[in-house]
C-alpha cells in the first residue's frame, strides 16, 4: 500500500507563531496586483477548499465571503510557508479530507453546546492554535468600512475556517490524516 504525501508536513506538526507572522508580514506587502496572482494560484492549487468556502459561504453578505476567503488563502499561506521550513508536498486538500474536517468541525460545535448545557466537559482542541488565534483575532478587527462583526457571523467564519485549518492539519485533534 502507498501513502500520499501529508498536507502539511512540519517537524512538531504545527504552524508556529513565527510562521503565521511571516505569511502576514509577506502578504501585508504585496501589491494589489500580486495580492490578485496570488489569489489567482490559490484558486488553482486548492479549488477544493475554494469551492467549499465559496459553497458554505453562499447565502452570506459580500463581506463574510471575501473574509472567509482571504482568511483561507491566510491559512494556505501559512502552510505553505510551514512546507518551506519543512519540505514536503503541500498538495492540494481532497475533497474527501475537507468533508472530514467538515464533520469534525461540526462534532466540535456540538461538545461546544454540550458543555455550555453541563452535560459534559470540552477538551481542548489544540490543533493548529496559532492560526486558530489568528483567526480569532482578526475577527474581532473592524471590516475595511468600518464596522465590527456579530456574533453570529464571527461564529460563521469561524466554524467555515476551523475546517479549512483542520483540513489543511496534518495531527487533527491528535490524529495524523494522510490526503
């Protein structure tokens, strides 16, 4: 039996802090025109996780899209850069992985709700908590007109870019997934 190459491959199977500054640093310097090629690239190499977001996005405001979006491409920017530090193969994210993550994600929301209820205890969820902070942090940054998210639409983001990350994971909740 074969093994596809790991989505990300870094040495302690987790983006670093460092590696979240640096895709932030690399990106907040680029010019519209770059940030539209790199748009561009990450549309081809993860059209699966594009198309997911894009789906899960649909009835959304214009806003929520872009920013579920651009905080995608943040993500694929980060593990990607992790790869350099670590070569491997990035490789696109199948399908089957992302609706996997989907799921997980969707497990995680309910012992979320479980545990508000008192019904259980919530471990903590350590995978990937760098760009989880990340994401976290720029949701409660205000839109570029001004105005600060909901709740519930932080909520939404969220949710659709833990199963980016989880997808992107190489230890989801511990566990090594192989694309």
């Amino acid at each position: 039996m074969f093994s596809m190459p790991l989505a990300v491959c870094h040495n302690d199977g987790m983006i670093t802090n460092e590696i979240v500054e640096r895709a932030c640093s690399e990106v907040g310097a680029y010019t519209d025109d770059q940030m539209m090629s790199e748009f561009d690239r990450f549309f081809q190499k993860q059209p699966g996780i594009c198309d997911f977001v894009a789906e899960l996005t649909s009835e959304s405001t214009v806003e929520i899209q872009e920013l579920s979006l651009f905080l995608s491409y943040m993500v694929f920017k980060a593990a990607e850069a992790a790869e350099r530090d670590s070569p491997g193969d990035l490789g696109e994210v199948s399908a089957e992985r992302i609706e996997s993550a989907f799921h997980e994600s969707e497990s995680w929301i309910e012992r979320i709700e479980q545990a508000q209820e008192g019904r259980n205890t919530l471990e903590p969820d350590d995978s990937e908590p760098y760009l989880v902070q990340y994401v976290i942090s720029e949701l409660n940054q205000p839109l570029e007109d001004g105005t600060l998210l909901e709740d519930e639409q932080k909520g939404e983001v969220f949710f659709v870019l833990r199963t980016v990350i989880s997808s992107f994971a190489r230890k989801p909740n511990g566990k090594e997934i192989e694309s």
